[in-house]
C-alpha cells in the first residue's frame, strides 16, 4: 500500500496526552472563574459566510482570513470570537435578555506567517457584557475583579492590570490641540515601553507637528506617578474627558470591594488598545516576571458592538485572553505545575487472576466511586505492566491476585512513593478517592522565578 | 452605514443561551464517562492537509469535504475524528503508550445537502483504545459498559446495545459460499428493519444468485431467537467464525462483571456496520421508543487503524456518537430535562442602595463559595429588574436594601416557589449552594414515554 507521511500543519498546536491534560486544566479554570459571574457558554459555528464574517475587516486580518467556496457560498472561518458574538446578538436579539453576558473559549483562525509561538489555528477565551442602549458603569468595574479571579486561580500571583479610559486620552488630545494627529499620537505613546519617552517625544514633535512643550507636558501626564491626581489641572476644559476622569475613578474606587489587591492593579495612561473599537475603560494584563510576553488579557468598553448588522445601539464590555499563546508561554516557561496528575486515570488495575471478574468488579465500584480507573488485560510480562504505568504516570496501581481476591482485598500502590498496601475492596475507591483529591489540589500553574 | 443582514449558515446549529447549557450538561456527561474509564482527552486541529486526511477517502465523503488552498497550501476540514486519530498515533506512535486510550469531543464537518436535523458542522464524541500490534478482546467487552454508563448517566433507560462480530458474518458467507457476493449479501441484509424479510430474500435470490434454501437458512440463523445458539451447527467448518463465536461468546459472558444490565444489550446477528472497516466485535444503541432516529452509538473493533501512513500494525476498537444530531433528537422529542436550571447564574444580586459595596462584597462573597452569582445594577425599575431574572429564569434573587445591609442579612427569594426569606450575610453562599444541588440533581434526560 502506498503511504501518506503523516504531519500535522505548522502553526497547529497538537499536544500530547500529558499536556492536553494541562492544558485542559487551564481551560477549567478559564470556564469556571467566568461561571461564577453569571457568564452563559456559547458556541457559534467555525464557518461563517464570507459577507457576515468581513462585515467590518478590512487590511491585515483580511489577509490572514481562511476564505473559501463550496458550492455557491462563499465562507470563511471566524478569526476572533467578537464578530461572531455580534452576529449572534443582532441575530437573536430578540431572544436574549440584556444585559446579555456570555463567555466563550472556542479555536479562531489566521493565516498568519508561520513563527515559532505563533499560530494559526487557536483557542481565544472571551467574556462579554452587552447591553441594549446602555450598560452601567459597575460592568467595567468588575471586569479587572473577574481578570483577578481567573489568573489567582490558575495559580499566577506576580501580574498586573493596567486600566486606562479611551475618554481620557481622546479628551487630553482634545484639551492640548492634537485631535487631529490623535490617531499617530496614540500609535507613538503605545511605544513608550519599547523605545523609550526620548525617542517617544522625538517622533511627536518631528513627524506629527506636536510642540515641543506640548510633547512634554503630555508625557509628563500619562507617566505620572500619581495619574488621577496629575489629571486634574485638566478638569472642567472637555466635557468627555471629565467623564473618562469620573468612569476612571468610579472602576478604581469599586476594585476594592470587588477584592482586587492594590498592587495587582495600576491605571496607566498610557494604554490605548487599538484605535477605533474602544471608548471607555480599557484593560491589559501583565506578568510581572515575562513583560516580554506584552499583555495576556486584554479588552476595554465600547459603544457599538454590532453596528455592521443592527441600527441597534449595543454598547459592551469584554475581554480576551489568547488561550493557546499563554498555555504556550507558560509551558516555555516551565511554569506548568509539574506535581499535577497528567494521566489518563487515577488507578490502573492490574488482574492477576485467569478470571477477570473480580477486577472488573473492582473496576467498576471504583467508577461508580468517581475514581478513573483503567483495566489493564494485555497478556504481557508483569515488567511491561508496571513500565507501561510508569509511562502513563498512573498515580496508584491496584493489584488483584488470588490471595487479595480470596481476602477480599486490593493490593494498592502508591507509584510515587513505591508504597503499597491491602486496603478492604469496598473501602479502597474511597480511600483512591481522597489520595487522588489530594494530589490533584494544586493550581495549573506554578510560579518558579518569584522575585 | 451599510450593514450586512445577520444569519447563521444553515446546516450549522447555533442555540440560545438556556439551549446551549442544556448541550453543555450532555457534553458533560460524555466527557466526565469517558475519564471515568481511563481515556484521556485529545484536541487536533479542524484543519489538515488535505494529502493527509483524504489519504483513505474516497465517494460520497470526499465529495462532502470542505477543501480549499490558502497559500500554497491544500488543506481540508476534518470530516470525522477517526482519521486524525490515525495520523495522531501513526506521527506521535513513539511518544505514546499503548494500549493508547483517548477521547475527543469535537467539530466535524460536511457539506451535506442541507435537510432538517443534518447538520454540515457537527460534534462526534469518540472513544477508542489502540493496541500496538495486538490488543486483548475484554477492551471490547468493555465498551458496551461504557455505553451503557454513559446512556444511563445521561437519564436514558430505554435503550439498547446490539453487539454482533463481523468474524461471523464473513464465515458464515464463507460456510455457505457466499464470500464472493458477501459485500451485496451484507448490504441487503442491513435492510432487514427496513423492508423485511420476504423483500431481503427476494434481492438475495434474484440479484445476487444466492440460492433460495441458502438464503432461507442464512436468515433463519441471523434472526434466530437465541443467536449464540443457531451458530453452533456451523462451528468446526471455518477458522475465522470459530473465533468470532469465541469472541462474541467471551464479550458477552463479561457485559455482566462489567454492570450492564441483559435487558439492555443483545446479539444481533444482522449488523455489520459497513464493509471495510471492521473486523471484530460491532455496535450500535438504538433507542427503543425512538427507532426512527436510527443507531445513536456505533462502532466496533478494527485490525488497522493507520495503515494509510505506517506499516505498524494498530488494532483498536472505538464507538462514536453523534453528538449534535442525538441532541437534535432529544430535544425535538421533548426529552431534554426542563426542570434543570438553564440560567447563566446561580442568583441574581439586586442592590437596593446607593452604595453599590455591600451588594459587590455579598456577590464576592457567593463566587468564593462557588455559587454563579450575578450583580444587577442597571438603572432600572424594580418591575424590569424582576422581569430581566425571569427571562434568564435565575433560580433566586438577592435583595440588599438598606434594612437587610443594617442587619446583616440578604433577602434571598426562590424564584419557582416565590418564598422569600431572610438569611445572615455569611450563611446565604452555603445556603444558596445547598438549594443550587439539589435543582441540578437530575439527568440531563427525561424519558417522558416510556411503555
């Protein structure tokens, strides 16, 4: 027969058993943290049609986009997770309740130039609150509690969420003259971190017109040690601003209470995220120890989710996070908790008996008890048996030969520790259960490099 | 502006909220089953080179496949999980441990003509346990046990597994000189339910030159009322029916060490499940008060999983359902169980003061304690607040006036019986959480016709 040397796409993550197990535990986390705050799970279609899909792209994601026919229609595969929320919400408008809040962790697609850490097809982790008209100010307070929430849960402690209002910088442009150059200024302060406030202050003042003294005053304002202190002075002059002031203070003011620590968040000017979509709060996420990585979760308040399919007013808050880039970065990292079960089952039982009914009644209690276990039957030497438990990293082996089978016992070991013992064959799926809840206890991640 | 008109392609399901979390429930079910029996998790790419995926292919599947080029690429959808499987194992065949037990939930797609309750994007959810060069017959007496857990865990009880083993049916062909014709005499006779047995003998005599006192006696032993038994006469005269009655005989004798019930599962003679494919024990579950629907669980053992890209000899056994069309089913019969909660939260926090803390720190509070909690503050009256937890049918409301902030307590009302009572601030979450149990306790199913 001729064969097809089997791959998989580059820029397609395809994991092993082990770390789709972590991987899986990440994604637990992610559902679970957004199922507390009365996030609802969708699961829109991978294809859309073209016409729906491109409402609104346009330039580089256009490019990148999977577009296809088959038969008449032409199709493409959905590249984020936002644009098919808006179909959905202009779609069923009618159906939902707003505000309408629903989180979903789904694969997206882009054809981007293949690099390593860098892929094509992955999964995005997104929550959403739309409202219909309009949406209280206390939904972006909450959204850094829920950011807070999820990467405690996962394990992280050494990160940061940093807060800006797109109504502040539009109105700071606003009140120092540079509303025409808005859109270059942003672009060149997004860089601040990168190339530094010099360079930062060189290009505004010679490629974009802006003052000298102007330059300064605005880079002295967005790097102030205490922002919403140093924004006052600019205080009743641009009536949007006043507001982003206000919303700004209002969402640091509740984060206490919705039990974000103090230093787990910081507002900085600085941030814009993207020049169009945005028009309130806006939030990224930073691991302390791998800023190299940029923000792991961001999103901000915008006034108009679905204007490309409804004349409804469908203003929201959301965020993002790139769920196979962080679980990449994070296993790079070594960051993964190592002392995590990763197999398959919880106990791999071993007959030792010609008739197998005894361990597969032993099996099947263990089942019933909650406890994974898996029937190991292949006619192999017991050194096979035991290096293939090894191999699957099974916590704890059950042995059943004739004398636990006459006693009425399994023979349970420990592969961690070596230790075993006869434990009674009604108390042992208990006695895996709680060992199992036990080891399983840590958090996905594990922070090596604390400083 | 001009906007695009939103829709869903058709042939793609896309449910609301309450739908969707009732499809969750089943997924769980599935998913949570398969773990109890040891199999891990796995999640391929949606997209994969088309060389690779249509290496086996051919007819009707491959002119339903979404394929397109992006780049220099030819790339292709995943038509079914079964064929990633194969490249998974044959590329990753030194990384894994075998017997390799995995399942995946997953998008698969084909471009059917589009038709009510065929879908063009559809979950499987597959089992498979895969040998390295051999694999021991109790892995297929074991799946019927998984099955069985995994249609009872969903609530169903009227159901059925037909076993039989394609080793049979080709040496019974072989025994009666039909094993030239044997791929017509097969196809014929899977039209037994469907047009019975006169118009089967009619096609086997005049079609196929089968000769009437051998047709009529291949019938008489297919439908025999106690199968095992009917095969006895035929045995010592072909190798490979001796081993299939063997095999067939061992998987029943273990269907009761491994819980399932005699009523709920029966030799059938007459499956084959098609042609190529299998060569061991074969499956389906029919639902016995729905027969229309057709075989919601099938599958069987197979000698070669990934013979299109290595000589390794992979034998394995596997059942798939067909997730998204069973769903369709249920839900179209009225079988999805509408006393399960369907809200995205547990309860809905509505502050009554201005200060929005106490409400903030009470819904804190709630997620700490695992109880979905979601805070209502737009500006609205108290009518559309009720009415808003009424269209998302939250099962309890938190109200938290200025009398229930003073003296510590939240008024928490039970929105099915419309009891409302007060409860101490730090007991409510495990209050909440009890009453949250006991609403979710059912089955995601409930039969409503049973006989």
């Amino acid at each position: 027969m001729e064969r097809v040397k089997a791959r998989t796409l580059s820029g397609f993550m395809e994991l092993l058993p082990a770390q789709q197990n972590q991987f899986e535990r990440v994604r637990e986390v992610l559902a679970g943290t957004y199922e507390l705050y009365g996030f609802t799970p969708l699961d829109t279609p991978v294809i859309e049609a073209s016409e729906v899909l491109l409402a609104k792209a346009g330039g580089e994601t256009e490019k990148q986009i999977y577009r296809f026919t088959k038969g008449d229609s032409d199709l493409a595969l959905r590249f984020d997770l936002t644009v098919p929320l808006a179909k959905y919400v202009a779609l069923h408008h009618n159906e939902l309740s707003f505000p309408f809040r629903r989180y979903q962790i789904g694969k997206v697609y882009r054809g981007e130039r293949a690099q390593r850490g860098r892929f094509r097809e992955f999964y995005q982790a997104d929550i959403d609150v739309i409202g219909d008209g309009s949406l209280d100010i206390i939904n972006e307070a909450e959204i850094p509690a829920i950011i807070y929430k999820t990467f405690t849960g996962l394990g992280l402690e050494r990160f940061r969420i940093r807060i800006n209002n797109r109504k502040i910088l539009n109105g700071l442009f606003a009140i120092l003259g540079l509303t025409q150059q808005a859109g270059d200024v942003m672009r060149t302060i997004d860089k601040l971190e990168k190339i530094g406030e010099e360079k930062v202050k060189a290009i505004l003042v010679e490629d974009f017109a802006v003052p000298g003294e102007v330059a300064d005053k605005l880079l002295a304002v967005l790097q102030a040690g205490d922002p919403l202190g140093a924004l006052e002075e600019f205080r009743g002059r641009d009536e949007g601003f006043d507001r982003g002031v206000e919303e700004l203070t209002t969402v640091v003011r509740y984060l206490g209470a919705f039990g974000v620590p103090g230093d787990h968040f910081a507002v900085d000017l600085t941030i814009a995220r993207g020049l169009d979509y945005y028009t309130g709060t806006v939030y990224e996420t930073v691991l302390l120890d791998h800023p190299e990585v940029g923000s792991v979760c961001s999103g901000g308040r915008y006034d108009n989710l679905a204007e490309y399919y409804t004349d409804k007013q469908l203003p929201g808050v959301g965020i993002s996070i790139g769920l196979t880039r962080l679980f990449y970065v994070l296993q790079e990292q070594g960051m993964l908790n190592p002392d995590l079960p990763t197999a398959p089952a919880d106990v791999l039982v071993l007959p030792m008996t010609e008739d197998l009914s005894p361990a597969i009644a032993f099996a099947t209690a263990c089942r019933a008890g909650g406890v994974r276990a898996q029937l190991y039957t292949e006619p192999k030497k017991f050194k096979a048996k035991m290096n293939y438990a090894d191999k699957i990293a099974v916590p704890f082996v059950a042995f059943l030969g004739e004398d636990e089978v006459a006693n009425g016992v399994a023979s349970l070991k420990d592969m961690r520790s070596g230790a075993q013992e006869k434990v009674a064959l009604d108390q042992a799926p208990g006695w895996l259960k709680e060992k199992i809840a036990a080891l399983g206890a840590g958090t996905p991640i594990r922070e090596t490099d604390r400083e």
